[in-house]
C-alpha cells in the first residue's frame, strides 16, 4: 500500500482524519505487532499533515520511553508528570498546548515546537503509552484535531486494548 501519499493535504482537516482513521484501521488489520503498527500510524499521521513531529512514548517501567516517531531526534525518556507528555500520563488526560513555552515543565526536545497535543493510549483505563504530536506554530491544534487524534487513537485501542 502507498501511504506516504494517500492523503491529499488539500482537503479539508476533517476529511484528512476521516481517510487517515480508515486507512489506518486497513493497516492495523493485517499486523499484530506492536511496533510495526505504531511506526505505521506515526507514519501516516506525520504525511497526512504538516507537522514538526509525531510519535509514541510508551510506558516501561516507571518511565515513558521514546517509540516509533517520524521527525526530528527526540528524547528518550520522561518521568511520570514531567512534561506534556508525563502529564498525559499522570492524568490519563489529553493535554492541547497552545504554547509551550508558557507550559511548566515543558520538555523542549526541539527548540521549534511551538504547540503541543498529547493523547494517551490505554488499555482498561490504564495508560499503556501516549501519542504526541508537535507543531512548530502557535496555538495550532484545535476541537477538530483533538476528535480526529482521539478517532485515531481509539482505532489503536480497539487493537491492542480491551
Ligand atoms: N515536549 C514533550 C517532550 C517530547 S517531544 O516534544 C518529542 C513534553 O514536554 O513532554
């Protein structure tokens, strides 16, 4: 399957997410392995949109470590509260940064990220890892992202879930 170019960035963001959730859900289906699915989903979401960075962190331990991500170099490991991303965590909330310079404890993996969404996967209410996605402008994640991000993250839950 072609993926890097299924998705036409000119069609409106709801359209985006409607094709990205089903071309994912196509993807998910034939492959069980843990790893292989969410580089496909990270993938997918990284050239369905302009982002700066889309990944995973996932729970080891005490501790999320870095897992499949399309973009630039990022850091490995974030203790649980610390962050974003470890505030996803702690919560089990979806944490929409408009900016993150103003988000205590923001954990600068690149200087250009700007905002941030972070959703968390879980399994029976319990956070199994997060999906993160950076953008280099301000304030650029709205309503419509945050449903289209959960669609996408449930399409992974449904899989690896309950
Ligand atoms: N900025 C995140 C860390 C992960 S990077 O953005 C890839 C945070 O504060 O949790």
């Amino acid at each position: 399957m072609e993926t890097n170019s299924i998705i036409d960035h000119s069609l409106p963001k709801a359209e985006r997410y409607q094709m990205l959730t089903q071309a994912l859900g196509a993807i998910l289906e034939s492959e069980t392995d843990l790893t292989a699915n969410l580089a496909n989903a990270a993938a997918l979401i990284f050239h369905s949109f302009d982002f700066h960075w889309v990944g995973f962190y996932w729970v080891k331990e005490n501790e999320l470590v870095l897992g499949p991500f399309q973009g630039p170099v990022a850091c490995t490991r974030i203790a649980k509260g610390r962050g974003v991303c470890g505030t996803c965590w702690e919560k089990n909330e979806i944490q929409c940064v408009p900016n993150v310079n103003e988000f205590p404890g923001h954990i600068a993996c690149s200087a250009l990220s700007q905002s941030e969404l972070v959703l968390p996967v879980t399994r029976n209410g319990v956070v199994l890892g997060v999906l993160d996605i950076d953008s280099v402008f301000l304030n650029d994640f709205d309503e419509e992202d945050i449903r289209g991000m959960s669609q996408i993250v449930s399409v992974i839950e449904r899989k690896f879930g309950a």
